[in-house]
C-alpha cells in the first residue's frame, strides 16, 4: 500500500526517509497488513510530501533479513523531526510496528536538485541502495563517491530519477552512511538496466575501493490504497 501527497517535476531540495523493517517469521499476516495499513495511514500528517510502504520485492545484497519498506519524502529536517515525534507516528511505531518486528534500520539525507515527481508512481521500481564507506575516508572520498552515484543515469537513462547524499542519522543506520535511491518506470526497466552487467560494473568499479559494504534492495511503489483505508 502506498500514498502519495504531491507531484512536481521542477528540481528541489527534498528530504530522504527510508526504513527497513524485519517482520518475525511467524507473525500472522493480518498482523503484517494492520501495520503496512497504519503505516501508509500517516500520510495525512501534513509535513509528509510522499509516503509509500510494502514488502520488498527482494534483496539483492544484504546482510540483513529485511522484509518490508517505509519510504517518506519532507521538504525540510524539521518536517522529519515534527514527524518522528508526532503522537500518530509514535502510536503506530509502538502498537503495530514493534510488536511483530525484530529489526529496524533508518537512514535519511538530504537529496539536492531533486528532478521529477516528488511521489514516484505507483508501479514504479526502486533500487534502493546503502553503502557502509572504510574508515578514514576524507570528504574528497565521499564527494568521489557520491558523485559516481549521481553519474548513473547518464550511463543507464531509463533510470527516471536518483536521489543520493549523506546519512545525517546514523543512530538507527547500522554504520552505513551513503543512501541512495534509483526510481525506474517499472519492473522491465530494472531488469533491462540488470541485464547490462559491464556497464554496471564499470560504474561499480568507480568506487569500490572506497566501500566497505552494501545494501541492495529492490521495492515497487505498491498501488493507491482503497479510499476505505
């Protein structure tokens, strides 16, 4: 289920929220529902400009267990802070989310000159991706290292829009400091751009002696939930 609250195509400075949930192996999957359906409720909270959350579609590289996704978008830090805190947030992290998961992770960071929809469209594909960089790299290292994220779609166009930056919460980011997120039209899309494995590689090889490890995960942008939720 997701929902989406504002589209725009002109470039902005956005505010990036993923969290990774690992729902207990033997949660009853109405349990699963009720927490995807009050999470995807919080889009009415009005500092949220985008909200969509699911079960991932897979993992291609994690150490981690991940199940499920909570993607947000904000146009500032503070609309993110207001919304932590908000009793709404807190009440449905506390009764619905907590109970049935054994693991979370959360990374946020600012995406600079954000271009397209704001709220990818339902059947949109994402590769989502977090880098843990080695230690005692520089700011030159990271810049090097965000900019061949941000290079991608020049070497892969059918990718519509990257969002990429620094993880500027690192209490909940189980080290990782880099996010980024690649929007494609759909599932063909990503699969077409996986085909191409010396293209991936040759970027991959840009920046891979400055990583230290990865996080792949792949997540479609389910449809609009039914006006009854």
């Amino acid at each position: 289920m997701s929902t989406t609250t504002a589209t725009t195509t002109t470039p902005q400075q956005i505010i990036e929220h993923i969290v990774l949930f690992k729902v207990k192996s033997d949660t009853d999957p109405s349990k699963t529902d009720s927490m995807i359906t009050h999470l995807s409720s919080l889009s009415s909270l009005d500092q949220i400009v985008h909200l969509s959350s699911g079960p991932l579609l897979r993992t291609k590289s994690s150490p981690f267990p991940f199940t499920h996704l909570l993607h947000t978008r904000y146009k500032s830090k503070q609309d993110l802070d207001a919304y932590s805190t908000h009793p709404s947030h807190v009440a449905v992290v506390t009764n619905y989310v907590k109970p049935i998961c054994d693991d979370i992770m959360a990374v946020d960071w600012v995406a600079n000159d954000l271009s397209g929809p704001v709220a990818p469209p339902p059947g949109s594909a994402m590769r989502v991706t977090f880098l843990k960089l080695k230690e005692g790299l520089g700011e030159n290292e990271k810049a090097r290292v965000l900019d061949v994220i941000g290079g991608i779609k020049g070497a892969f166009p059918v990718i519509d829009q990257i969002s990429c930056g620094e993880n500027f919460s690192m209490g909940r980011a189980k080290g990782f400091s880099i996010g980024s997120i690649a929007v494609l039209p759909g599932l063909s899309e990503l699969e077409a751009m996986d085909s191409d494995s010396e293209r991936a590689n040759l970027e991959k090889d840009k920046a891979r002696d400055l990583i230290e490890s990865v996080i792949v995960l792949d997540y479609v942008v389910p449809q609009q939930p039914s006006a009854s939720l």
